[in-house]
C-alpha cells in the first residue's frame, strides 16, 4: 500500500474537505467526463443542461459546508487546489443570477442551481454517507449521461464503481497493493512499517522520502513539500490577522488575532505561566481553523475540519522548540504522512464515516508522530507517539452546530494540537515499546465508527449540535 504525501495534503478552499472540495472536484470530473466524450445515453441528442441531487451528510450539512456552491464552482469548471477564493463569490452569484454555465471545452448548459441543485434528505446512497448524482441532459429533456460520486473524505472522490471495486477487491487485490511495483517499502500496516524499517536500517522518513522518489525527482517532491508547507503557513498567518465574525448565521467570532496579541504582550513582560504553551497551540489551530470556516485558502491534514492540527504542531516545533530545523520539518511532514495514510488505508478520515475521531482524532496522531520523528524519535517511538494521540480521542463524535466547522470544530483543533504535543513528549519519554500497538487502535477506531449512531456523523441531528443556547 502507498499513498503519497500529496495524497494526504492538499491544498484547497474550506470549509470542508469532504462537503466543499470533494463536491467540487467531482463535478469537476464530471465535466472532464463529458469533454472526454464518454459514451452517453443511447439515443440521447445534443448536450444542453446539467443537474445535481446531494444525500446523506452532505444533504444534511451541506449548506452548512458550502456544498451547494461548491458545486456551483465546480460545474463552472473550477477546482479546489486552483481557486481564487476572493473570486469565488462573484462567480457565483453570476452563476445564480443567469442559471447558466460556459465550462470550458463546453457548450453553455442550464444550470439553475434553485431548480437543478437538490438537498435530497430521504434517499441515503448505499456506498457512503457522502454521495451525489450528477446528470446532463440533452436539449430535449432526456438523460444524457449520470454518475454517482462519493466524497470518502479529505477531498478523495471516488465514483461507485471504484468505491464497490476497492470494497469488494478480495485477497487478490490487497496483495497485489502489497506488491505495487515501483516502492520500495509498500508498508500497510504500522507492524510492517516497523518491520521493513527494522529490516532496512531505516527511519519512517527515510522509507517515505524512498516511496516518494519512485514517482518523482528529489528537487520536485521537495519543492511541493514546501508549497504545502508554505500554505499551511501563510493560512496560519492570515488567521492571525483577520477580525469579524464568521459566516453561517451562528455569528461566531474570530478569536485568534486577539488571543495572539495577549500572548505576544505577556511575552514580552516575562510574566506568561508556564502552561501557557497550550494556549499558544490553541491559538495557531484557532487561527487556521478559523480561516478554514471562512472558505479561506487550507490544506487538508488529513481533513479540513481538522486542518489546524499539523500546522499548529509544526508551527511550534519551528518556533518553540530547541533545534528546530527546515530538515526537521519536512521529517515532520513526511512521518505525518506515513501515518496518516495508514488511518485512510485501514480506517477512515471521513467525519461522515466514523465521526471526529476521524478527523482531528487522526491529525493529532499525525501530528505527534511528525513532532517525534523532527526531535529525533526512533521508528518505534513514532509509532508510540501516533498511538498515544488516536487513543485518546476514541469515540469522539461530529456534531457541529448549524452543520458549520465552527462549533465546536474551531477549539476542538487547538485541544488536538495539545494532545499530539502531549503524545509526543510521553513516547520521546520511553523506548518505544507499549501495550497497545497503532495497528490495533486504528481498528478500534473503524470499528468504533461502525458502531456509532449517524446522527453522531456530520448529519447536525444530535450531540452538541442540538444542544444549543437559547438565546
């Protein structure tokens, strides 16, 4: 198995990687389908409108999480990892004034996203909790071509067929992922993790950085390494600055640039208390977080629900702790990755799957194995300090408010930030060994997700989403 760092971090707008970049891609690869020339309907006429219906999750929260205009933007011919956000909203307000679209390589189509754009809450698609049917018609009225996509998380899509294919593989299929020509250490498992590293001689960045080089040059993986490094930065940053309330209608206020301010000032009388570490971690996350619940600029790490974890945890590794480095950074990002694409091989990262321990639930087990291996863990204390972290957010449900990353998403990231510190610290404490091996608490986590009831998953129907002030 191997999924590259790249795979993990993407770069895109908020306020969901799951609801808002999984839906725009995927009309995106609808598009690309129609460009294409993929076979139509028998007897379908000429290409004329397009048409979209959203279940599940992404029906219950999706105007919460900008799904509607995520797709929109997508059916507009616009993706994630390119789009302007400043530009984003005068798109589409063109779009739903004139309820047609022009995407290149395309002819114009109709698309009136009041009559054409459905939040279907009855049907549940069977493959995920996030689907969507996307259809074309001809100028007549008649189907030219539909697919069905689900948003698995972390802005993976994946149509039905490549969903019930990965499902439904067998043995064949798992082997053949172990045997992938072309990396060297194909590891599935954090037990074969440690094993091939333990065979090897080499560190969990090393194998990663070796896997990676299989598909790319050193200079090319190392400069996309950077670009997702810098946006997590420059993301942080602009949280930092920005002032007002967040949109949704819950008029939550951004707290980031204040608590920044408060804590630069106590810096500089020398007067802070020493916990005040957490509070400068709650903060960096804040601020990303924020950020995200404003359709600004994130990356996925692994989710946007979950995005301030690892820049959090990185911003201060670069500003607080003794010999930091730009190498421990990018060891940082690379063991980070390495676990994170364990979680998605053999659990999942999707809220609407398995709730929040997914989501930051899986970015402080990252994010704590990343701080390790940059203060010079070995393989086994990596894997001790992802463990500690996952363990330690079992069961945690997604239940935001209004169905918005707002509440309580925005300070749940600091507390995963905090955790993963935590975690980190207690497994460069030890010598690596531990009772409760990775591998085993992933799959209390799948199973915990399995187990939990779905008005707990991304859906807004109960916890903490229900419980509001009544005022």
């Amino acid at each position: 198995m191997f999924l590259s760092i790249f795979d993990i971090f993407k770069i895109g707008i908020g306020p969901s990687s799951s609801h808002t970049m999984g839906p725009m891609s995927a009309a995106a690869r609808f598009l690309d389908d129609l460009r294409d020339g993929r076979e139509k309907e028998p007897g379908a006429g000429d290409l004329g409108a397009l048409a979209c219906s959203l279940h599940g999750s992404l029906a219950f929260t999706g105007k919460g999480h900008a799904t509607d205009r995520a797709v929109i933007l997508g059916l507009c011919g616009l993706r994630p990892d390119t789009l302007d956000p400043d530009k984003a909203t005068e798109i589409e307000a063109a779009l739903r004034k004139r309820g047609r679209v022009t995407p290149p390589g395309l002819p114009e189509l109709r698309f009136d996203p009041a009559t054409d754009l459905v939040f279907d809450y009855d049907l549940r698609l069977p493959g995920h909790a996030n689907g969507m049917i996307l259809r074309a018609f001809d100028t007549n009225g008649s189907l030219y071509m539909e697919e069905t996509y689900y948003s698995i998380g972390g802005g993976f899509v994946m149509t039905a067929a490549e969903l019930d294919a990965q499902r439904h593989g067998g043995a064949a299929q798992l082997h053949a992922e172990k045997e992938e020509v072309g990396y060297p250490y194909p590891f599935g498992s954090a037990a074969e993790m440690l094993a091939m590293g333990k065979a090897s001689g080499k560190s969990i960045v090393e194998m990663k950085w070796a896997n990676e080089l299989a598909l790319a040059g050193r200079a090319e993986v190392t400069g996309r390494v950077e670009e997702i490094r810098r946006a997590m930065e420059d993301c942080l940053e602009r949280g930092l600055r920005m002032e007002g309330e967040l949109p949704g209608g819950l008029r939550v206020k951004r707290r980031a640039k204040a608590i920044h301010e408060q804590l630069k000032a106590e810096a500089g009388r020398n007067i802070a208390q020493p916990h005040v570490v957490n509070d400068w971690l709650s903060v960096y996350a804040m601020a990303v977080n924020e950020e995200n619940a404003a359709g600004g600029r994130v990356v996925t790490a692994p989710t946007n629900g979950a995005a301030g974890v690892i820049p959090a945890v990185l911003r201060y590794y670069r500003g607080h702790c003794i010999g930091a480095s730009d190498a421990g950074a990018v060891d940082f990002l690379m063991a980070a990755a390495a676990i994170g694409g364990l979680i998605k091989h053999n659990a999942s990262i999707s809220g609407a799957e398995v709730g929040c321990q997914g989501e930051v639930g899986s970015a402080a087990a990252m994010a704590a194995a990343g701080l390790c291996a940059a203060l010079g863990g070995t393989n086994e204390q990596v894997e001790n300090a992802a463990e500690i972290a996952l363990e330690h957010h079992l069961g945690m449900t997604c239940d935001p408010a209004g169905g918005l990353v707002q509440v309580p998403c925005i300070e749940r990231n600091g507390l995963g930030a905090i955790k993963a510190v935590s975690a980190a610290s207690l497994a460069l404490r030890g010598d690596g060994t531990h009772f409760m091996p990775l591998d085993n608490c992933i799959e209390a986590m799948r199973q915990t997700g399995l187990d939990m009831n779905s008005k707990y998953k991304e859906t807004s129907q109960g916890g903490l989403a229900v419980n509001l002030p009544e005022c």
